[in-house]
C-alpha cells in the first residue's frame, strides 16, 4: 500500500523526523517539565481516540443535540480514517 504513495511517505518520514528532533530539544531544554510533557503524550492521545471513537459513534445524536464535533466537518469516513492513525 505504502509503494503506492512514496511522495506522502517520505513526507510523513520528514513530519516524523521533525517530531522526534522537537521533543528531544524539549527534554534537554526542559529537563524535568520537558519529561513530563513527553510522558504525558501516550495518555492524551489514547483520551483523544476514545473521544473521536465516541463523537463516529454518537454523530446523529450530537446533531439533534447540536454538538457539532470533529466528525460532524470531516465526516465519518474521514474521521475513521483519523482514527484509524491512532
């Protein structure tokens, strides 16, 4: 699958690269509130899945609600897609 995109792979490499360069200068440049934030990353990204897993799921109750969440711009099967990253 991953052949037939090489121009979205090697930019994801280089999103990737650039990621893990910003938070190794974090840890240096914060010392211990640097390794707070980086540790805290696992946990904030697996509450951010459960939340988009929960707004696919509740869309059209959200819509009579008029919680109008990530889901509802994107549409479901983009915002599968977002999911599917986590």
């Amino acid at each position: 699958m991953w052949n037939s995109y090489p121009d979205i792979q090697a930019h994801l490499l280089k999103w990737l690269e650039l990621i893990i360069e910003k938070i190794t200068d974090l840890i240096e440049s914060q010392g211990k509130l640097g390794q707070l934030i980086v540790t805290s990353i696992p946990a904030s990204v697996t509450v951010m899945a459960i939340l988009l897993a929960n707004n696919i799921c509740d869309l059209e109750g959200n819509i009579e609600d008029d919680r109008f969440t990530l889901a509802y711009p994107i549409g479901v099967d983009k915002a599968l897609l977002v999911f599917k990253w986590f």
